[in-house]
C-alpha cells in the first residue's frame, strides 16, 4: 500500500528529475531525450533573444539551431553545479557576437519578426478581434519598439533584452555577461532612460500629428 509520504517523495523526485541540470546529466548519458527536453523548454527563448541581438530572422534562427547543435554535441562543455540557464544564454550570446564580428555588422535590433509569438515578447498584447486601425497601429508601435533597441549600444542593448524583455535577474544577466551585478544594474538604468525617452518622444510627435 502507497502511504501518503512515498506519494509525497516520488513527487519530489519526478520535480527534481524534471531539472534542467539534471537532464543535461541525462543527455551527457546519451539520453537523446533529455536534450528534446531541454530544446521544447529553451528554443522559443534563445530564438528570441538571438534575434533582438542580432537584427536578422534568418541569422536567428540559423544561429539557434548552431547554439543547440553546440548543446546536443558537447554536452560535457556545461558544468552541473552551475545552472543551465544562464549557461545556454552565455552560449547563445557568445554565437551572436561572433556572427556580428564575422560580419562586421552593427548590433541592431529588427524593425519585424515572421513569428507571432517572437513580437509577443515585446510585451504588446494583442486583442483577439482588431480593427483595421488597431492592427496598424500595433504594428506601428512594434516597429517603433525594435527601432528604439536598435538605437542602444551592444552593451545597453543586451541587458536591457536580457533583463527587461526576457526577465532574467540582475544575478542571471551578470552571471552570463561576466560582469559585476552593479554594472548590470548601472547599465540596465541607463538603457530603459534611453528607450523610454526615445520612445516617449515618438509619443509625442504621433499626439502633435493627430492635432486638428
């Protein structure tokens, strides 16, 4: 008979076998679907984040699937008493920058994405049934949006994609720079100063066009 704490260990121990450390010890195992685990949890993020970094779809997602191959192929590159986390977003930023220095390419965000759910990150919600006018203008403010991030420096603009579009803390955001958590902090200020007065000064001339 299945007393209520086995029920209540078997629990705990499904949690922690759902942990991403522990399926990146899986996966240095050979257990292929571990890493299925981790690439339905992470893909949809680092797809995100590579693309506001480096301002093209196409490089994007080429470079997410790169990230991933690093992933699946040298999973003993991660060290389990780190966290997965900040680990795969150090990788995924690394391969960016590295695809901009090929290219000798600014670090600009995009103007556009082909995904719903890549703009849904910059946190516009969008009403089921839109008018016309609505559309538009929605579209207009996510254009507005990735052009303001193109306008911050690399440094501005990475913890600000970090931090402020992805969530992560200022510990997470330091920990995948390698840089001390005041200077994220420091920088993250001054980006969200640039942005919002950038983008209050689009307000402005959108009220001034709009007046008889």
């Amino acid at each position: 008979m299945m007393t209520r704490e086995t029920t209540s260990l078997e629990a705990t121990l499904s949690s922690f076998q759902e942990a991403d450390e522990l399926l990146m010890v899986r996966l240095m195992d050979g257990d292929r679907q571990a890493f299925d685990r981790l690439y339905e949890r992470y893909e949809t993020r680092i797809r995100t984040f590579v693309h506001r970094f480096v301002g093209d779809w196409e490089a994007a997602l080429d470079l997410t699937q790169e990230v991933f191959l690093k992933v699946y192929r040298n999973p003993s590159a991660f060290d389990p008493r780190g966290r997965f986390l900040t680990w795969i977003f150090a990788v995924a930023r690394n391969a960016s920058i590295d695809y901009l220095r090929l290219k000798r390419l600014p670090v600009s965000a995009s103007v556009g994405s082909e995904d719903d759910e890549d703009d849904r990150a910059v946190d516009i919600p969008t009403p089921r049934q839109e008018s016309p006018e609505r559309g538009l203008l929605l579209r207009e403010l996510r254009e507005k949006i990735h052009e303001v991030l193109a306008r911050l420096s690399t440094k501005l603009r990475e913890v600000f994609i970090l931090c402020a579009v992805q969530g992560l803390s200022y510990e997470e955001a330091s920990e995948i720079i390698g840089c001390p958590v005041k200077t994220v902090s420091s920088r993250l200020s001054r980006a969200r100063d640039q942005f919002f007065q950038s983008f209050q000064s689009y307000l402005d001339e959108g009220v001034t066009e709009r007046r008889p």
